[in-house]
C-alpha cells in the first residue's frame, strides 16, 4: 500500500480508520465505510455490494466484516459469492478471481452461491454454474458452522510459525556461490551456509540452493570469519535495505537497515521449536493440493513453507487426513487465478483439535503416514522429473472419474498414485476412527464436529485440561513445571522449570503464546494477582501491563478466569 499509493497517503489512510487493521486489503476500507453508512441513523442507504478478489475471505479482510456482521448495529449478507472467475482473461487482464458480496442492515438469512462448475471463461461466452445455499452467511463466505468462532487453543501453541524471512535476494546463493563464500573451506561455514528450500523446492524441483544465515553474529564477527559473504552482502543486501528504509521510516525499516547482515524475520521461537529435532512437518502455505510432509532439519524452511515442530508420524497423518484437509479448505485463504488455497496458523492450526486416540490407534495412523511420507519421496528418487504436484493432479482426477491423458498415465505409473490413493484413504479411515466418527461424514458435517469439539477443549482448558501435542516443550515454554518422580529425576531434569534460575521470558508476540502465557500465570498462582505481578515475569516488565491487562479482560469474559474488583485476577477452573 505504501509503494502503491505513497507513505503520506498510507499513514492519513490508517489515522483516519484507527479501528482497522493495517494489514487488511485497500478495498475493505471502503467495505467498512459502506458498513458504517448504512447502520447510521437517518442513512438513505439500504444496501450495498461490492466486487473484490476472493482475498476478501483471508484473515485480516475478512476480520472487517467479523467486526461489522457482530456489532451492536449488525449488518448481513443478502449474497454473496466467495470465489469466482475473472472471466475473458486476456494477457493483459489481472490474474486474479473474484468476489461478490452485498450486504443489508440487520440480522438476515442470505443466498450463497458458489461456483461448481466453469468453462471457457476466456471467451465471450464464457460458462459458469453456480449452486445456492440459504441461510445465515458468515463472515468466510460460507453457510453453516462458523469456523471464525472457534478459538485458539493452548495445546497447539508454541509449535507453529512460517520459516525464514531474509528480505534480499543476496542472502540465496546457488551452489557454486556457495562454495565461493567459504563452504567447506572456513570453519562453521556449515552452520552459516544453509541448504534452503522454499515450496517450489518441495513441490515441483528443487533449486539445491544455499541461504546465508548469520544469526547470533555481529557484522564485525561476519566479516572476520566470513570475508567473502561478507562483502557479498555488503553488495547485494546492504543497499536495498537502506533504500527501503529512506523510503518508508518505518521502525523496522531502520532496524533491517542497522542489521542488514541478518534475515528480517530470523524466527527466534521457530529455531527453539525445532532445536534438536531429527525431523518435522512442513506445507507450502500457498499451494493447489494441501500436502505435509517430513522436513530435514538441516535444511532451512523459506517464509513460504508452514513449519510444526511435531516429529511425530501421528500428527502427519492427522495433518494430512480428510478430516484436516476439510477444516484447512474452510479456514483457509485462497490466491490468485489458480486459486490456490493459503495456510493460515492463526485460523486454521491454533484453534484445530487434534483427536484424543488411543495409543493401539495412534501406532496405526504413525504407520500409515510414515509409510506414505517415505513412499512419494522413493517416488521422486527414482524419477526425478515427477513432482507432487503431478502426483495429486492424477490422485485428483481419479477421484473425480476424470479419464487420463498421455502425460497422466505416465504420471501415474512413476508415481504409482494408485497406492498413494490406498494409502490417503487407508489414513482417513484411521483419523476417522480416532475421533470415534462415522467414516462416511460430508465435509459440512466433518466442520461442524470440530467446532463443537473446539468449544470443548476450551472448556477443558479452562478449567486446565490442556491436551498438548508435544508437552515436554510446550509445558517448558508456558512456564509451567513437569512433575517428575524422584526415580525419574536424573534423566528427566531437562523437562523441569526452575524460575529462579531461568532467565525471564521474552512477553511472547503472538496471539495465542501470549493468552497462553497469561493462562498459565494464572493457573500457576497461589491467589489473585494483578496485570503488575504478571509483567513482572517477562524481561519487558512495566511495558507489557497494558497488553496483559487486555487479556486478562478478555478471559474474564470468556469465562476462563474471574477477578472481584476489575484489577486482580483468579484462573476460573470451571466445573
């Protein structure tokens, strides 16, 4: 927006709309300003409608329509069309697709209607079906179950983040470069010349090239240890960085300026998750076809790739389940002409509950995911010209009974997707049983059983039940101390806080660490405390009592915690 429009047009834009999140889209500016005319008293306006991209349904647009369809004065959608074609796309025309929605003051059922069938869309007579839904639309664009009221939950927290950010084409070297800025030549090169894959790498061909990962050094270390890397960057990173900072005068503008040998966005609570980890699960956040898979940990994950610091082939199967693949379709965002779907944590991993199975059935769903993890990479080892995306185009068709050509059967055959289709449904028939549902739920019913089911596990946690998925680091970072029998101690000392001597805590970022953070304050606390004694954990103190305060209002009225006088708070165990 600032490229776009200029830095003093983006600064008045987001003075004179405080209320608005700064990353929603341009157009929902004017969606919001539709909203408020319409709910003003005496306003001549009945309705309005507006054409966007589909990008409207992503997380922060469509948080302005939350706030508007939930307010004290609601509004709702008459219809609305979530995804459709930009129909007769010429060279020239914007890849995009798009959107449709209008909106009437009040509360009122709505007519859904969504695209099932499309052709010659880049024609004069172009083809599209529509199906109708009526009911009450949600703020996703969908009917039914609303997802947007699930919560995040504690027990996934602390294991999610993108990958790497570096901000400068300079830091991805190909493997020449690499060799050149001291790759087996210097010492503790390896640590710093990082093989590096990003979702093309995954899903199509990998690249086989290398990232300069600095992090923890000082510019006078890199240039001492690392010469040749460092001038590089001198060259190719520096430059930019101060331009960009000139331009914008943003905070974090200058500070990539003043640390331009390091990534933007280096990941702190991402490398503590997958420290010491023999593997973990990636997915390319923008992708046609939702795949997870195993990731090496000495390879280095791109901005694009969703990291889950979960070794555990049962939570890959869970992830790549049907079961999964239906709550990422309705939480997710969606991109572009090919309208790829956009994994997005804060929607669709913090608030997913994962099935409390049995540890015969959870022995069952490990084999079935390590075996279909292992199977596509022997798949592309043996052909590697075969890519996932080949792959599950086929598995897409034959699901659908569409006939193969040529190139399909060839991709078929090296990839054997006949057994890659055993192998998804044999796992979706497991993940259906650790739910203990029926096997041959529709996707609507599959939703409204998790959101049910997300309303549960809050209320478990609240009164502190937390099913964590990897507790010992969880439990860890939450600041809560494992028990541990005596018996026990000399090998498990690791799993155990000692707060007086641990360094206080950075006051976490996200969302979700943070209400996490907050919970287990509460929880561990002896009595009432105050947004004060709660600061005074983490290393910023004082600073963080307004955000604290926030929160701890925020369990209030949700009921996860209660507090006799508005300024001290007692964790709620609810019965």
């Amino acid at each position: 927006m600032r490229g776009r429009l200029g830095d003093g047009y983006a600064k008045a834009l987001w003075a004179a709309h405080p209320h608005m999140n700064e990353s929603a889209d341009f157009v929902m500016y004017w969606w919001d300003r539709a909203a408020d005319l319409l709910t003003r008293r005496g306003t001549k306006l009945r309705r309005f409608g507006f054409v966007t991209t589909n990008s409207i349904t992503q997380e922060f647009s469509r948080r302005v329509m939350a706030a508007r369809m939930k307010a004290k004065k609601p509004i709702s959608l008459l219809m609305a069309i979530p995804d459709h074609p930009w129909t007769k796309a010429t060279r020239d025309a914007a890849a995009v697709r798009i959107a449709m929605t209008v909106a009437v003051a009040g509360k009122h059922d709505g007519v859904l209607r969504e695209v099932v069938q499309e052709k010659s869309v880049d024609t004069d007579a172009p083809l599209v079906e529509l199906r109708d839904a009526t009911g009450a639309i949600n703020p996703d664009l969908t009917v039914g179950a609303d997802v947007l009221a699930a919560t995040p939950l504690m027990a996934n927290a602390f294991i999610c983040s993108n990958g790497m950010k570096p901000l400068g084409a300079g830091f991805i070297l190909d493997a020449q470069q690499a060799l050149a800025m001291g790759l087996g030549r210097r010492a503790d090169a390896e640590r710093h010349i990082v093989p590096y894959r990003n979702g093309r790498d995954l899903t199509s061909r990998s690249r086989n090239c290398y990232a300069l990962d600095f992090f923890g050094l000082s510019s006078d270390q890199v240039r001492t240890s690392f010469p040749e890397a460092y001038q590089h960057l001198v060259v190719t990173v520096k430059p930019e960085r101060e331009a960009a900072a000139e331009r914008s005068q943003t905070r974090d503008a200058q500070e990539y300026a003043e640390k331009w040998w390091l990534f933007c966005k280096p990941r702190q609570e991402l490398r503590k998750f997958v420290d010491g980890l023999k593997r973990y699960i990636v997915t390319v956040q923008t992708a046609k076809h939702r795949v997870f898979q195993f990731f090496d940990p000495a390879l280095m994950p791109d901005q694009k790739l969703m990291v889950f610091g979960l070794p555990d082939g049962a939570h890959l199967g869970v992830l790549s389940s049907r079961v999964h693949s239906a709550w990422t379709l309705r939480t997710c965002g969606w991109l572009g002409v090919g309208n790829d779907s956009v994994y997005v944590k804060s929607r669709t991993f913090d608030p997913f509950p994962f099935p409390d199975a049995s540890e015969p059935l959870k022995a069952q769903i490990r084999a079935v995911a390590e075996e279909l993890d292992a199977f596509r990479k022997a798949r592309q080892a043996e052909h590697p010209r075969l890519t996932l995306t080949q792959m599950y185009n086929v598995l897409e068709k034959l699901r659908a009974g569409e006939p193969l050509d040529a190139d399909d059967t060839r991709i078929r055959d090296e990839g054997l997707v006949l057994i890659l289709k055993e192998l998804h449904d044999r796992l979706d028939a497991l993940v259906f049983d650790a739910y203990g549902w029926p096997r041959d739920l529709s996707d609507e019913d599959i939703i409204a059983r998790l959101v049910a089911l997300n309303k549960e596990r809050a209320r478990e946690e609240a009164r502190g039940l937390i099913r964590w998925l990897r507790p010992d680091y969880q439990k860890a970072r939450a600041g809560i101390a494992t028990a541990v029998q005596p018996e026990e101690a000399q090998d498990s000392m690791a799993l155990v806080v000692d707060a007086a001597k641990e360094q206080k805590p950075q006051f976490p970022a996200g969302e979700v660490e943070r209400t996490a953070a907050i919970m287990a304050a509460l929880a561990n606390a002896s009595g009432t405390v105050d947004a004060a004694a709660i600061a005074a954990g983490f290393r910023q103190g004082k600073r963080v009592e307004p955000p604290i305060q926030a929160t701890l209002a925020s369990l209030v009225r949700m009921g996860f915690a209660s507090t006799p006088d508005g300024r001290s708070f007692m964790f709620r165990r609810v019965a």
